[in-house]
C-alpha cells in the first residue's frame, strides 16, 4: 500500500484561476507564432525545434496542473484532464494512479538527473556537436538546407578536424555523420547515458524540459515552462555557434572557429549550466518526493 504525499496544499478557486491564467499567457507568447508558421507551412530553424524534437506536444504545455498534492476549490475534473478526481473539497490529481503508471520513468530521470549533477561540467566541447552533424555533407544534405553554411564545405570540415570532439550526449552523437563519430573521443550509447552526461552539456540542460514534461502532471506547469524557457535560450546559442548562418532571422552567428568565438561560447555555456543546476534540483526533489510517498 503506498502513502499519500506528506502534505497537501489548498487553494482556493481565485488563487488557482490565476496561475492558470498566468501560464497561458506566458506559454501563448511561445506556441502563437509557432503555430502561425505551421499554419503557414514554414519552417523555423530555431523556434520551431522544442516543438519538433520533443514528443510534448503545444496543447498539453499550455494545460495548467498544479502537481501532485495539490488541492482546487470549486473546480470540476473535467478542466484538467482523465487523471483528476473529485473530492469533498474540491479536485485533486489522482497521483497514485499516475504514479504507478510512472514508476520506472520517475526512478530512471531521478538517476539520470543525479549522476548528471554529480559530476563536473565539462566546458570545451565549443559546440562542435552540430559541426560534426553537417561533417562532410553537400549543402543539399546537411538537415536545414534552406539555411546557407558559413564556410565552405572544406573550411567546415576543417574546423571539425582542428577541433577536440567530446559529446558526451547520445541524442546529439547519434546525429553525426558517419565520418564524423570516429572523430569523437566518446561513444556514448543510450545503454550508457547515465555515465556520460555532464551539466555543462547544452543538450543535457535542454533535455530538462523533457523530463520536466514526461513528470507532468505530477509536477507543476510552472517547472516545465521554466525549463521550456531556459530549453529556448540554449536552443538560440547552439545554432548561432552552429555552422549555419541565420543572420537572416536575426541570429548573429559566434564563430567558434576563432579563439574569440570560443571564448563567448563558454561563457554562455557557462551561464547556461549555472541556470539549470536549480531547475536540475527541483525535478530530483520532485522525484524523490513521489518515490518517497510510493515507498520506491
């Protein structure tokens, strides 16, 4: 028989309402010109990515939960969703029930995010990931192909040779080019992911929004759009230290190829990781406040 969370926090219908009101607007801002060039058929390099490459689709970011423990005066289960239940005093999630379906996520993102968080962040990687996934393809090959490269196609592959690969993130290293994964001086392997990943990896502090999400709804709104927001900033650097030039759509490029390119690159890397040891923190303490209460 599992336990119940350790407290349970009310909140009364104007409360709620309100932070409700307050994630839609802030997530409208993000999905409404997503939305708008999909209605369009265009395609956005860098706005468009966290909407493509995670599985979490705009509507279930813009829902409202509250998270586990979590009690709403004067609402109705059906605003939230299958897993919600009424109570005498108002709606809470069904947590026991989600959470049994969870279990194995919830212990395997809560081992992945501590091994990650234990370990040193490793600043040199320059952000030769998306380098090495454009190594020695034509200009019709490479994956945004409507964006020009900066380089010739041998200055390109030059910079990837003269540069120490080390990604140590599995779903960039899978990217690569053939030619280019021997370059690398790890192999990382989804079998493998948790001796690899490292909190000074762009991918790794992007992949918070991921797991933030796959806790939903037994974590609150709020975390995921924080670690969706955090998630857009990193997206923004690593294509403006790509090889592809996006001056175009406003992103001036940091040309990692100099020693002044390498230098911004690490600062803001550096920034990056910083952010997102709190949001890293906050979803292991989630995890362990839901394994706790399943005595897992």
């Amino acid at each position: 028989m599992t336990a119940a969370l350790a407290s349970t926090t009310a909140l009364d219908a104007a409360v709620w309402r309100a932070r409700r009101a307050a994630h839609e607007e802030r997530v409208d801002a993000w999905l409404t010109p997503h939305l708008a060039r999909r209605r369009r058929g265009e395609k956005h390099p860098v706005e468009d990515f966290l909407f493509t490459y995670y599985s979490y689709r705009p509507a279930q970011l813009r829902r409202w939960h509250p998270g586990a423990g979590v009690e709403l005066r004067d609402a109705a289960p059906a605003e939230f969703g299958r897993d919600y239940r009424a109570g005498a005093a108002g709606v809470t999630l069904d947590t026991e029930a989600v959470r049994a379906r969870r279990a194995e996520s919830i212990h395997w993102i809560r081992s992945l995010l501590a091994a990650t968080a234990g370990r040193p962040a490793h600043l040199g990687c320059f952000g030769m990931h998306e380098w090495a996934m454009v190594y020695r393809q034509t200009q019709a090959e490479v994956r945004h192909n409507a964006w020009p490269l900066r380089l010739s196609p041998e200055q390109t592959a030059r910079t990837v040779e003269e540069n120490r690969i080390r990604c140590s993130h599995f779903d960039a290293f899978r990217f690569f080019t053939a030619p280019a994964r021997p370059l690398n001086l790890l192999s990382p392997t989804r079998e493998t992911q948790h001796a690899h990943e490292q909190p000074g990896c762009l991918h790794a502090n992007m992949d918070l929004y991921k797991y933030a999400s796959k806790l939903s709804p037994l974590t609150s709104s709020e975390l995921v759009a924080d670690c969706f927001e955090l998630a857009k900033e990193i997206r923004t650097l690593d294509m403006r230290a790509s090889p592809y030039d996006l001056s175009e759509l406003g992103y001036p490029p940091i040309k990692v190829e100099t020693v002044e390119g390498r230098h911004e690159y690490v600062r803001a890397q550096r920034s990056f990781a910083e952010r997102a040891a709190p949001l890293r923190s906050r979803l292991i303490a989630e995890c362990d406040r839901l394994l706790a209460a399943s005595g897992g």
